[in-house]
C-alpha cells in the first residue's frame, strides 16, 4: 500500500481491530471504489468497530441505524411534519442522509424497511413525497448481517444483495492478536487508544482518491479474464444465477481500487483474483439441489478459469 494517507488510515484502524488487516485493505478497496461494503458475522466480532473506524478516519459524517423488526422506511429516510405556525409541511431528513450510513444487523429489519436503502444505494438519492432529494457525496452504506439461522432474521433479496460491492468476514481473532486485546484491557498494553480517531483525509482528500482510482488501467488480456470469469459464472453447472453485468462491472472497479492499493496503476490478474470471492460469493446462487455453496462455486471457479487467453 504505496499511498501514504491509505496505509496511515489502514494502520491507525488496525491498532483498534487487531489482526484483520486484509478486512481493513477490502473496506478500504470498496470505498475506493464507491461501492457499498456488507459484513457478514457473528455478533461482537467488530463489524460496527470498523464500521465507526473508517468513517472517523476518512473525515466523513456518520450515521447508524439499528435495524430492528419494528424499524420503518420513514425512521432511515426521514418524513414530513405539518409546522403549525408557518402552516406548511416540513421535511426532516432521517440518517440516510449522511456519507457514511451504518446498517447495522440490517437482515433483522423487515422487506418493507430493507428495500427504503435500494435507490439510495444505487442512485445516490431518494424519492420522498413525489420529490427526489441528492444524498451527500460520497454515500457509503457499511451494513452488518448476522447469520441467517439466528432466529429474528430476514434474507436479503437478490437485489439488494446485488447493490453492495462486497461481501466481507471478519471472523475470529488469532491467537496473538486476542492475547493483545486482554493486554490492552486489563491496562498492561501501554499504548492507551483515544475514544475517537483523528481524520487523515476529508471528503476532498477521499474524492481524489477515488479520481485517481478511475484512472487505472487495464490491458485487453486482463479485461479477458475478467469476461471468462463472468461467462463461468453462468454456465457453471451448480449456479442457477450468475454474474449480472452490474456484477461483472463491480468486479472490474474492485480490482482497479485494489491495485491503486497495491501501488499500481493497471490491473493484473492477482487483482482480479484477490477481490473475486468478495464481489461473487454473494451475487452467485446456487442451483437447487447442488452439492456446493457459493464459496465453493468461486473457489472452483478460480482454480479451473485459465488466466490466459487460449490460442
């Protein structure tokens, strides 16, 4: 990671989430690439800790929503109220409108509330009382999930799913890095943690970046290997649904934000490869009565698609 705000921002939230640095570089590659980020885990595994982390250290105003079963569209979007006085309704912006929108536990929310953040996350806008009002730039939804056999939950639909860029884990913590936590806690870490970080960048600082990421290139054997990826996906025996071409193209923008990462300025196959399992583990649905689950699908996928074209 060669760009020196990046590698300060990847450093100062790995000091908080200890041992997840992968995690931190994929959020961080999401952003990069303007998409939406969807953390799948267990409760108390630091999702919402990221989450919080990112947005303090890029600048950006934050915002978080519990979603709960009793959670209304109106409580993300916001409503109007009659003003009495000035005789005339009122609009009152609800938390949808900030730059970074946190999610959390967003698949205990009904279908009804789930699908208030679809033309939000794909648009960059909502549409409130017959008008469309502009969310602030950049937009960013980080949503938690908890795994779908915990009771209270609802499935998110394909197209939803469909609107965020990745799908990421944080999983448990490594022997070492859990060791230093209880050090931290019971006081024998000396490196004593302020409550909130100081921003290493701003919106303007964020939105070059990001510039800079459209900038990266790739060549034709690469964007080759892109569209064999994406024609497997679709003719792969155990997948009854495969990349769509939003797919396909958030898959192209991952891999350019995640070789700006790396310090370059065009995309090699490594890139492609390194941010596939986030892009289309959770785009891809597995035919019924298969045998394999998506992960295996893309990990299949990976091992059998050849890098280089064939003669």
């Amino acid at each position: 990671m060669l760009n020196p705000i990046l590698a300060e921002v990847h450093d100062a939230i790995a000091q908080r989430l200890l041992g997840k640095s992968e995690a931190i570089k994929l959020a961080l590659c999401a952003i990069l690439a303007r998409g939406h980020i969807l953390i799948e885990d267990l409760p108390g595994m630091g999702k919402t800790t990221l989450a919080h982390s990112l947005a303090q250290s890029l600048g950006l105003q934050y915002a978080r929503v519990q979603f709960t079963s009793d959670l209304l569209p109106a409580d993300i979007l916001g409503l109007s109220v009659f003003d009495a006085r000035e005789n005339r309704f009122e609009f009152h912006q609800g938390p949808v409108f900030s730059q970074v929108l946190l999610a959390d536990e967003i698949n205990r929310a009904t279908p009804r509330t789930q699908s208030a953040l679809l033309e939000a996350m794909a648009e960059g806008q909502v549409s409130i009382d017959g008008e469309t009002r502009a969310l602030p730039e950049p937009f960013i939804v980080i949503a938690t999930q908890n795994p779908s056999e915990q009771m209270g939950t609802y499935p998110l639909p394909e197209s939803q799913l469909d609107r965020f860029l990745i799908r990421m884990t944080l999983g448990y913590p490594d022997k070492d890095s859990e060791l230093a936590l209880f050090q931290r806690v019971v006081g024998r870490d000396r490196q004593q943690l302020p409550k909130t970080m100081t921003p290493l960048t701003d919106t303007e600082g964020l939105q070059a970046l990001q510039a800079e990421v459209g900038q990266v290139s790739a060549t034709d054997d690469v964007l080759h290997y892109v569209s064999r990826l994406v024609q497997a996906t679709r003719n792969h025996p155990d997948c009854a649904l495969g990349l769509s071409p939003r797919g396909a193209l958030a898959l192209l923008e991952a891999s350019k934000a995640w070789a700006y990462l790396e310090g370059r300025k065009y995309i090699l196959p490594d890139d492609v490869q390194a941010v596939f399992p986030a892009v289309a583990g959770h785009r891809l649905v597995p035919a019924a009565g298969s045998a394999s689950g998506s992960r295996q699908i893309v990990r299949a996928l990976l091992a059998t698609v050849n890098v280089l074209r064939q003669a």
